[in-house]
C-alpha cells in the first residue's frame, strides 16, 4: 500500500469506490448524491463508473430509509448519504424501530448490513435546523453502531469495515472535515469500529474527544505545550460500542478528564463517557472531571453569535488551566499565544481553502 496525503473527502470516495468495486450488492442512496458538488466531493465519479448503482432520491427519507433496510434484509449493502443529520429525524421511525432491531428480535438470524452517513457541524449561517450534532441521540438507541472519524485515514478504514459490517453503522462526518488532509494508504485496508486512537501522548490530562473536537483537542494541546502542559489527546473515533479501556487507561496514568464534544452539554456524550469513568476508576482521579460541549440552546444563523457559540481551542485550553489550578499569569501567556496563532481566522470556515455548503 502507498501513501500519500489525500483529503478527507476524497478518503470517503475511495472507500465508497473500492466496496462498490469489490462487492456489486453495495450501492449508494441519497438526496443530491448526484449534485455537482458531489456531496463535498465524496461521491465524485461513482456515479459514472457504477450505472444503476448510485442513486439519487426523492425527499421522503423515511420511506427511503425502509426502502433501504428492505434492501439489506435481501442481500443488499445500501450505503445512504444524508447532506445533513437533522434530515435523519425524518427516518428516526425506520433507524430506530427497524434497522436497529432485526439483528436482536430474530436472534442473529437476520441483520441489516446497511450504512447511514450523516453530516454535522457549522459555517455559512446553516442555523438551528441544519447545525445540529445529534451523535448522542444515535448512540443511545441499542443495536446501531455510531462512529465519527476524525482523520483521513480513520474515515476511509472505518467507512470500509462500516460497509462490511453486518449491523447497521451511522457515519458521522463533521462538514469542516472534509478539506483536512492526512497519510493515506491506497487500495484496501480497514480500522477497527470498536477502539479509540491515543492521537497524542502526554502525563498531565487527558483529553478524550469525537469529531472535529478532537482537532481543537490538538491545537489546545500546542498551546498548552508551551507552558510546560503535556496533554493526551485521545480521539474516541466509536461513540458505540464505547472502548472504554483505552479512556480509563488514559486517565489512569494522568489522573485527570476533560471531554469535548460537538453536541449539547446536557444529556450529551461527553456526560456518558465521563459517567463511564467515574463508575470504573473513580479511585485514580485527581480532580472531578470536566466536558466541553456546545450550550444548550438552538444553534444560532448569525456570524456574531455563531463565534460565541462554538467551543473552540482556545475555551479547552482555558479550561485545562483552571483544571490544573495553573496561575493568573499563566492564563494571560495562553491569551497571548492565541492571538497570535488564530490572528485574522475567520471562526465561520476553519481556513482559506475550505468550499461548503455541500
């Protein structure tokens, strides 16, 4: 296998690509799959390669999605495209009460190998119905598997096993994503859905973090490097089934937990997987573990209030400090840092190259 750096985007077109190439049951269905910008790019070509194998669809995701789990229960693999996750409320009907209970209420005799790539996150004014990050919402419901991969190479692995695997898996991509580049591997190859990546190594806290979160996670963890801060950054890459030993091993060794998610604080992920720690090594915390997630009220349209609405780097490196009872002084250094590194960034497009809406 040869390297090279590709985009995230891309990493999902290729895993969509070689399934589709090796296994003529898979195909792909969704609302503007076809459009000219491909859905971010990810379906780019496929269209043209695969007849009568990339489909777009009418708008009717419910009947759509019980189209598509029919289809798996017949030998199929659909792989459903959803430009935005608050389009899959319309469907929650047929996730939750079909595709996410034939495996359990016929004794593994049938399954619905299907997969459902849903896309969140911010930028260009989307607002409250089409900003949402309902992550929590599917990992609460037994017998779906939830992942949001945070790098290139994760989501071309992780999408590849999603497509084979046997149970149905939402794929979460958070649209500011898509651009980011990485190390990735041509041809074949898989990542598994159950484990978490120790991205950084570090001694002082652990930062465990889903998604986009995981990469203001990195840049905390750079600007807390210079004040002598070292950070584990653990990207949780499978909300479910949780790896709950390799976060508890983590805090065991730094003896503190922050969590960042995208979603909203209250009833959210991050309170899951802090709940999980404290139930298992309580015993091992220094201090009462912390979450950084979004407030809980309706994502804003407006510019201004988006900027105060995201968390951001700089809010977990904040955060961080007042967890390791770090100084006044040292406070002031962080904001200093921060000017410098985030001087003229707009907070409504992660950098200068990045394209959206779709």
């Amino acid at each position: 296998m040869t390297e090279r750096k590709i985009s995230y985007a891309e990493a999902i077109r290729e895993a969509t690509d070689i399934m589709m190439a090796r296994d003529p049951s898979v195909f792909v269905i969704g609302e503007g799959v076809p459009d000219p910008k491909k859905i971010f790019g990810t379906t780019s070509g496929l269209i043209e390669k695969y007849k009568g194998r990339v489909l777009d669809m009418p708008l009717s995701e419910n009947g759509m999605t019980g189209i598509c789990v029919g289809a798996a229960l017949t030998g199929m693999r659909p792989v459903m495209v959803h430009q935005r996750v608050d389009f899959g409320l319309l469907a929650m009907d047929q996730i939750a009460n079909s595709a996410a209970k034939w495996n359990y209420m016929f004794d593994g005799k049938r399954s619905v190998p299907m997969v459902i790539r849903f896309i969140i996150g911010r930028g260009w004014g989307q607002g409250p119905q089409h900003s949402q990050s309902l992550q929590a919402l599917f990992a609460h419901i037994p017998g779906l598997k939830v992942v949001m991969p945070s790098t290139p190479y994760d989501a071309k692995g992780m999408l590849i096993s999603a497509i084979e695997d046997n149970n149905p898996v939402i794929f979460i991509e958070h649209r500011w994503l898509h651009y980011i580049k990485d190390d990735v591997p041509e041809g074949y190859y898989t990542v598994p859905l159950e484990k978490c990546r120790v991205i950084r190594e570090g001694k002082d806290i652990t930062i465990a973090a889903t998604s986009y979160m995981t990469i203001e996670s990195i840049k905390a963890s750079e600007m807390l490097m210079e004040l002598g801060i070292s950070v584990e950054v653990v990207d949780i890459r499978t909300l479910k089934p949780l790896d709950e030993e390799t976060i508890i091993s983590s805090v065991k060794k730094t003896k503190n937990l922050l969590v960042c998610d995208s979603g909203w604080k209250f009833g959210g992920f991050a309170g899951e997987v802090i709940a999980t720690v404290v139930e298992k090594a309580f015993d091992q915390l220094s201090s009462a573990p912390q979450r950084i997630a979004s407030p809980d009220f309706p994502t804003p349209s407006s510019r201004a209030l988006a900027d105060a609405y995201y968390p951001l780097s700089t809010d977990i490196a904040n955060k961080v400090l007042a967890m390791l009872g770090r100084s006044k002084q040292d406070l002031e250094k962080l904001e200093g840092i921060a000017k410098i590194r985030f001087r003229g960034v707009s907070l409504d497009q992660p950098d200068a190259s990045f394209e959206g809406p779709f």
